[in-house]
C-alpha cells in the first residue's frame, strides 16, 4: 500500500545539508535560486518520520511498534514530546521521567528523541505552541507525521490540544512569507499525516481518510519493553496497561491477518497501486 508517492530513497551516511554559508552549488550555473543565504541556520540531518505526542510515553503506548519496525527497514525516524509529562503521582520530578524517555528511545531505536517545554497538565492548541513544533518540522523535514487522532476522554486532556497542535503545525512548516516568526528555518512541507488512536478504554474508531493495521508481529515485545522503561507511570500496581495494550494489539493484529498490529489513520484517502499483490502479498500466480 502506498501512502501519496512517500518513498524514501535510501540515504546512508549523508552529511548535513544546509551549510549556512552563502555558495553556489556546482554544476548549476550559479542562478539565484540555487544560492544559501547566510541567513538560514545549520540544519541537523533530516529524518523520515517524526511521531509526536503530548507526553513521554504516549508514542510508545500508541506506536511504538510501528516506530520499531520502521527503523529496522532503515528508515531514520523521530520523537517529539510536548511537555515533559510531569508531574505525575509517583515520580520524583522531570529529569527521572526525561531518563526514561531517553532510555524507551534507545529500546526502539529511533535516531531522535526531542522534548519541548510547553507545561504538562496546562497545554493548549495556541499560536506559540503551534510555532514551536513547526520549528522542529523545518529543522529535521520529516516526511511523515505521526499524530494523536482523537479526544481521550477519563485521561489528560492534553492529548486532545496536542492533536490540534500537531494538524496546525504540519500546515505551519510550509508556509512562505513567515520566515521571521521560524528564526529563518526553510519552509518545509510535509508528504503525509498519519492519525493514531491513543483512547485505549472505548471502542470507538476516529474518522478519517483511510485506517489500516500496521504490522508489528516483530516488535511488539520492544514496544511493551519501552512502555516499561518508564517506571514511574506504569508500576506493577498499573500491570493492566500492559494487558490492555498487548490485547488490543493482539486483536488489531489478528484481523488483518498479523500476529499483532497498530492501527493508524491516513488523513488522506488511501490508494494502492497494485490490488492483487498488495491483498495478495505479491503472490501471483494461481497455482
Ligand atoms: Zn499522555
């Protein structure tokens, strides 16, 4: 299946690709437009894929399966986190909490993991955050984004406002003529949004352009692994997280024909090129 013409292109070992100084790239002619301007900051390398979420462990909860197996295909993925998730009843303050959210980021392996400093328990869809995490877009431009897809209601209601911040902030990265509100950071615009559903406790499905089931029958174990990296939400009073995370997994999985799986929501139609051999996997023949 294909998700709007998103192929990566194989980039091992690539240099950082904004130099910041002002040259002419070779072989083009010295136009204009293949000028850097001075201007632009130093840019880290890029990334494919940028999940966010309101707190440290969300995208673990939610897809950290998927973030596993993408970076076993290769693919340079990151973590974006809105506030620091504290505080929270059993944990001693932030830089616990920031130790096991680097440590959930080393167990599913994933290049980047960046915490922003908006305020856990007080965030809101506004201007100031939307321009904070559109930063980090043009900054790594990450050819998809992961986001919350919907309201989880009975838990924090950050998750809802990191939703909304996450929608404005994809359209926020492309936008020209802004260049002074993003410390000059290029525009950048992102190929694909991906929803995912992060309200465990209903049985509700969020709308949306087109749902599937991601496979991770191959890393559903380093999924639960990062989820209990993090000790001081999830202590073995709290054992039901787990059994409830890896039965709907279970479940999800099953019904498309995985051993386990994550549900993911395209905001855009899905298209898929090739019917028979997608539904068919690649079998071709009728023997
Ligand atoms: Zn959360």
């Amino acid at each position: 299946m294909t998700l709007g013409g998103c192929r990566v292109k194989k980039r091992q070992g690539l240099p950082v690709s904004a130099s910041g100084t002002l040259q002419a790239r070779p072989g083009l002619g010295g136009q204009r437009e293949n000028y850097v301007t001075t201007d632009q900051p130093e840019l880290p390398e890029t990334l494919d894929v940028i999940a966010v979420g309101a707190h440290p462990d969300d995208v673990e909860i939610a897809v950290g399966g998927t973030l596993a197996s993408m970076v076993r295909r290769g693919l340079r993925v990151g973590i974006v986190d809105l506030t620091d998730g504290e505080p929270t009843p059993l944990s001693p303050g932030p830089e616990v909490r920031l130790e096991e959210a680097r440590n959930a980021a080393e167990v599913l392996g994933v290049q980047v993991r960046e915490t922003l400093a908006l305020p856990n328990r007080r965030l809101f869809d506004g201007f100031e955050e939307r321009i904070a995490l559109a930063k980090v877009f043009r900054r790594y431009r990450p050819k998809m984004v992961m986001g919350i897809a919907d309201k989880t209601p009975m838990a924090s209601p950050d998750h809802w406002q990191a939703s909304q911040i996450t929608d404005a902030a994809v359209f926020y990265s492309r936008l020209t003529k802004w260049d002074e509100l993003f410390e000059n950071l290029p525009v950048h615009r992102i190929t694909s949004q991906i929803w995912y559903p992060l309200g465990f406790q209903n049985l509700s499905l969020p709308e949306g352009g087109g749902r599937f089931i991601s496979d991770i029958s191959d890393t559903l174990d380093v999924k639960l692994e990062s989820i209990r990296v993090y000790k001081t939400q999830f202590p073995p009073t709290k054992q039901r997280v787990f059994e409830l995370v890896e039965s709907q997994n279970r479940l999800l999985g099953v019904t498309a024909g995985f051993k386990a799986g994550e549900m993911l929501i395209s905001t855009s139609a899905l298209g898929i090129r090739d019917v028979f051999g997608t539904l068919c996997g690649g079998d071709q023949s009728s023997s």
